[in-house]
C-alpha cells in the first residue's frame, strides 16, 4: 500500500470516526497534550508480545478457557467466517471478539449483529492495525505507530467507532500483530484499556492449516487466552478449532469471555 492512499483510508476513517456527535474534539486534542507531556521524554526498553503491562492469561486454576478472534481489516482479510461463528453459537461457547475499524466499515451489519449476541464481546483492535509502538518500531513489515499522537489514534478512534455504534465503549485492546513496547502499554492503560496478548497461537494469522490448529489448541491449559482469526472464511481454523473445542469441552473445560474473569 502506498503512502499516499495510507493516508487517504487514514483521513476517511477518522472522518468516519468523527463525525459521531458524542466526539469532543477539544478535549480529544486536550487529553493528547496530556499524555505528550506526561511520556514524552520516556524510552521504551522492550518490544515484542508479552513486554510489561500485557495480559495473557486468566487468573484463575479452574479448567478454564479464554476464546479470543480478530477481524483484522487488511485488504485480504476482510472476509467473515459465519461457519465458525456458528459453530460457537450452537455450542454455546462465548469469545471476546478484537475487531479493527477497517473490518467494521466493510461489515457494518455483520458487525452489529455479533455485538448484540450475549456469547460475544467487542475488543479493540485498533484503526488500522498498527503495532503499539511511541517510536515507529516494525514487526512482520508493518510499521507501528510513529509517536505518541498517532498510538492515541490507533487506540482512542477505534474506541469511539465501536462505542458509537454499540453504545458500549470497549474495555480490552489487542494491536495489530500483537506487538507492543511498554510505553504503548501504559498509554494503552491510560485510555482505559487492559492490553490484551495471548498464551496459545492457535492459528497464526489464519495460516495453519485444520490439524496445526487443532493441535494448537489442544495445548491450552487453564488459565489459556487463545488467539485464532474469524476473518479468513477460507482458512482451516475453523475446522481444527471445532475438534479441538469439543475435546476440550469433554475433559471438563469451560469457555469464558474475558470479562468473566480478572486477568494476569
């Protein structure tokens, strides 16, 4: 994608994002000074998916499970999995669904659909699937977000668009790629989010093929977060994650959202 029509889906989705009536520009621009100055001559030190400040598991001993599915936006994943949304639906297995603003402009119905289904919640992932990053770091040929502001951006307008249109402001985030430093964290925090990574890839970004994911999954202990992708209908995930669930259920696992539960 070139810089230029980066910037152009940028602009139009902030448009998007703006034109909420319940946005108040002046302390949106008042709340980024803030932040600027609080963290602005602080370094991150760390990069990757469990750096401090990121939650990857449930708190608890119990045979517990924690579902989580991204809609990741990108121009080649834009798709919905129905099949595995209604294999969950069926079994009654809840899962916390990180969806990118991107993914919500090209599915709006579907998107209001899944947000008022009691088994599902809605994370943030963010506007245009960026790494958490106050510096511009890059992880799998993605470049993070370049400063403060844009991190701001990333987290606070995908926050808005969800909120504007479920009336429920999301309380989890997870960034594109699932890299962070842990400055990003903490800015993460300050906007009222919980950072959200994960103890079990269960199909690395929709490319396992139905028994890597299977195996995969079967891994999970309690206290697991899974990862797996809903946006790639043509992907295996959703056959592997079928068997792999229906084991699991069987030695006596139970599936909760992450809401059920506090999280470490």
């Amino acid at each position: 994608m070139n810089k230029f029509f980066s910037i152009f889906i940028f602009l139009f989705l902030l448009s998007s994002t703006l034109n909420s009536n319940s946005f108040d520009t002046k302390n949106y621009e008042q709340l980024k000074k803030e932040l600027n100055e609080k963290y602005k001559n602080q370094k991150p030190k760390e990069w990757g998916e469990n750096v401090t400040g990121v939650k990857s598991k449930i708190n608890t001993n119990d045979k517990l499970i924690a579902i989580t599915m991204d809609a990741c936006g990108s121009p080649h994943g834009m798709g919905f999995d129905k099949e595995l949304i209604n294999f969950l639906e069926k079994h009654n297995i809840p899962a916390t669904l990180f969806i990118n603003a991107r993914w919500i402009d090209r599915n709006l119905e579907i998107f209001k659909t899944l947000a008022k289904k009691p088994i599902f919640e809605i994370g943030n992932h963010g506007l245009l699937h960026k790494p958490a990053s106050v510096n511009g770091k890059s992880v799998y040929n993605l470049e993070g977000t370049k400063n403060i502001n844009e991190l701001i951006d990333e987290i606070e307008l995908n926050a808005k668009k969800i909120e504007s249109i479920t009336n429920k402001r999301p309380k989890y985030f997870r960034s594109g790629t699932a890299y962070y430093d842990e400055i990003a964290v903490k800015i993460a925090n300050e906007l009222n989010h919980e950072v959200i990574g994960f103890s079990i890839l269960g199909d690395a970004g929709a490319t396992f093929n139905a028994k890597k994911v299977e195996e995969s999954i079967l891994n999970s202990k309690e206290g697991d977060i899974i990862i797996v992708h809903f946006n790639h209908p043509l992907s295996q995930t959703k056959e592997g994650m079928s068997k792999a669930l229906l084991k699991l259920k069987k030695e006596g696992y139970k599936f909760v959202k992450l809401s059920d539960y506090s999280l470490k």
